[in-house]
C-alpha cells in the first residue's frame, strides 16, 4: 500500500528533489525551499506553518500527536561538481549531505500519510508531526532553535534520516545507543609582541608557543580524558605571520573536537581551559579560548530502533537493515533526543556495485532511487507507531 501509495507521485518526487538540488540554500537563508516545501503541502490539502525566519512544521491526522519526523533542509557552501542537469545553479553552494532527499522524502510522507487518512474510515487515527529544520550545517545548529518555538511540544517521539554513501540503495544502517559523535569547534587566537626572529628571547615566540599547543593539546587530552570516550581534536587552521623574520604578534588555531560520549564531552569542557594555559604559558603568550559547544552525540533509544527497524523491514525487505558504526560525524538531532525518544537511521545511497562517494563532497553522486525509498520510511514509521498506539 504505501510503496503504490508513494509510487503514484514518485516522478514528481524526482522533480520535485532535482529542482532543490539546482537551488540550494545555505544555514537560515533557506526562504525559497521554505516556499517550495509549504506550496506542494498546501497543494495536498495540509495546512503547514512557517517557521520563524526559515522552516516549516506540518501535522497529518487528528487527534494526539503520535510521533514526529524530521528532515533537514540546508546545504553547504562547497561547489557541486556532479554532472548533470540538475547540478546546483548558485556558485560554491551544493547539497553535498544529502539534505535535498531528506526534505523530498518527508514532503512525499507527507503526501501518502494525508491520502491515507483522507481514504482511510477513520482517519490515520492520531496526528503525525512533520519538522523541516533549518541550519543543521552550522553549530550549534537549528534544532535548538526550533525546538524553542515549539516543535516538540506535546511530541511523545521523533524519527529521522539521513543519506549514506556507504550503503546500498534499499537497505538501512541502524544502531541503539549513539549513532553520531559530540562536535564541537575550539579556536585559540595567541597574541603576544611580535619582534625580529633572531632576538626570540625578548619577545613571546608566538609561532613556537602554537605549534605547541598544536602537537601538545590533542596528544595531552588523550592522556588526562578516559581513551574510551575517543577525544579528537584535529586542526583545520593554523595561521601566524608574513615573513621569515618577523616574529608575529598574533596567530591563531582553529579545529574540531569529537567525542563518543556525553561523559567525555563534559570533561573536555572542563580541562580545557586550564590545559590550554598550561601549555601556552611558559612562552608569555596570551591566550584566548573560544571553545564552541556544538551537539551531543545522537543517542538512539532502544525502543524506537526496533520500531523504525520493523517498520523498514516490512516495507523494504528482511535483508533491509544491517549494524552501522557509530560516526564521529556531528548531527544537531541529538537535541530532539534529550527531550524525547527517538531513533536516526542512515538511509543507503549507494548504487549496488557502484561507485562510493562521501558526504560534505562535490561529487556525491546519490542514487535516486533513495528518494522514494525515504517517503517509503517516513510513511512505514509513521504508521507503524499510529497501529501499535
């Protein structure tokens, strides 16, 4: 029922995803696709809400509410190098994460779940939330943001998607517990004199004290935070100076820190700082922290992994569902998941036997197959927690 359900406006999915593909919008500039997700609604007869700024909130069924699904809808400012005609049309900004077939497949669940209740005596019997979140691309991400306009108010649990490269269209990568890493973003501007390179001695070596902290810090947390909770923070940045001469009067590091855990994220917080001085501190530098909490790890909850499981394995096959390592990846759904529980899977995009892309890439190249299959998971979740309520 569903798989025909979703099939009738299959092509038009397809469309629908190619052209948000060709107009990608980054974090909170998102107005077009807003306008586009809240017009094909409408035109299923719902009665979608924009939220403030960029995204919308859209609720399927009467009575109380029975679950909610999120999808992401931002891109990223890298360029899209696929070749096709679809390819994004605005210079150094491509849907390289795959947020272009979250967004389909939750207005195409969207779609099947109103004609389902329509034709169904009876109605869907309850109310499925649909949440289009903008800025999940950027830290500490939109879903804080939207959850304080009150996107999970009244919403007993939450389900989501999200593409991967490294699966085979049809099947789902799934595990209880955390499925993502903590990210957060640490940048450490140094300042100090300046003075000529062959005097350092009157002067703060700026440029030696950050290639310390550069080697020190990352190999020195490993050794003061339990190696189970795996802290890695690795550098993106390393700046100081314009000559060979010239000891520089600034630098600056900037990097990301991931952790398995919350445990773990919470004692980097608190040992940072004061190992941060006491690296950079022999060398005179002053030193400013900028230490950007970003998300905790997504930590699916045991209950929901097995219904969104069940459910993909009815609609998808019994050979659907495999385990998947848990990422070092950053996702701002975790929020959604200390207010209720929930469950994120990561949906194949890989064509079997083809060839394996990655995300936050030029090339990802997504099998569009995918795009179905998403409203096809949205949907089966859905009513699989409408029928056990």
């Amino acid at each position: 029922m569903i798989s025909s359900t979703i099939a009738e406006i299959g092509a038009e999915l397809i469309d629908f995803r190619r052209d948000i593909h060709a107009h990608p919008e980054l974090s909170f500039q998102e107005f077009d696709t807003t306008d586009k997700i809240i017009r094909r609604l409408e035109a299923a007869g719902l009665s979608p809400r924009r939220l403030e700024g960029t995204g919308v909130v859209c609720e399927v069924g009467e009575g109380p509410i029975a679950l909610g699904l999120r999808a992401d809808i931002d891109a990223l400012p890298i360029d899209d190098l696929i070749d096709e005609d679809f390819a994004s049309t605005v210079p150094g900004v491509a849907h390289a994460c795959g947020h272009d077939v979250h967004l389909t497949g939750l207005v195409g669940a969207g779609i099947a779940l109103q004609r389902l209740h329509e034709s169904t005596p009876g109605g869907l019997g309850g109310r499925v939330r649909l949440i289009f979140q903008p800025g999940e691309e950027v830290t500490p991400g939109g879903a804080l943001r939207i959850i304080s306009q009150g996107v999970l108010d009244d919403v007993p649990e939450v389900y989501a998607v999200h593409c991967d490269p490294n699966v085979d269209v049809g099947r789902i990568g799934s595990r209880i517990g955390a499925i993502t890493a903590a990210g957060d973003t640490v940048i450490i501007r140094l300042s100090g004199h300046g003075g000529h390179t062959s005097r350092p001695h009157l002067t703060e070596d700026l440029v030696y004290a950050l290639g310390k902290l550069a080697t020190d810090l990352p190999s020195t947390l490993g050794r003061l935070i339990d190696p189970r909770h795996a802290i890695s923070l690795v550098w993106g940045e390393i700046s100081a100076g314009h000559a060979a001469n010239v000891v520089p009067s600034e630098g600056i590091l900037r990097g990301t820190l991931r952790c398995l855990d919350v445990d773990g994220w919470n004692q980097v917080a608190e040992v940072l700082p004061e190992l941060v001085e006491r690296i950079a501190g022999p060398y005179g530098v002053t030193v400013d922290l900028d230490h950007r909490r970003g998300v905790p790890p997504v930590v699916n909850t045991e209950d929901q992994v097995a219904l969104i499981e069940s459910a993909v394995r009815g609609e998808l096959g019994e050979n659907s569902v495999q385990l998947t390592p848990q990422s070092m990846g950053g996702e701002d759904f975790a929020w959604y998941l200390t207010h209720c529980p929930g469950a994120l899977v990561r949906m194949g995009t890989r064509t079997p036997g083809g060839t394996t892309y990655d995300i936050h890439q030029g090339d990802l190249l997504i099998d569009e197959d995918s795009v179905e299959i998403a409203a096809r998971i949205f949907t089966a979740t859905a009513l699989r927690v409408l029928e056990r309520n």
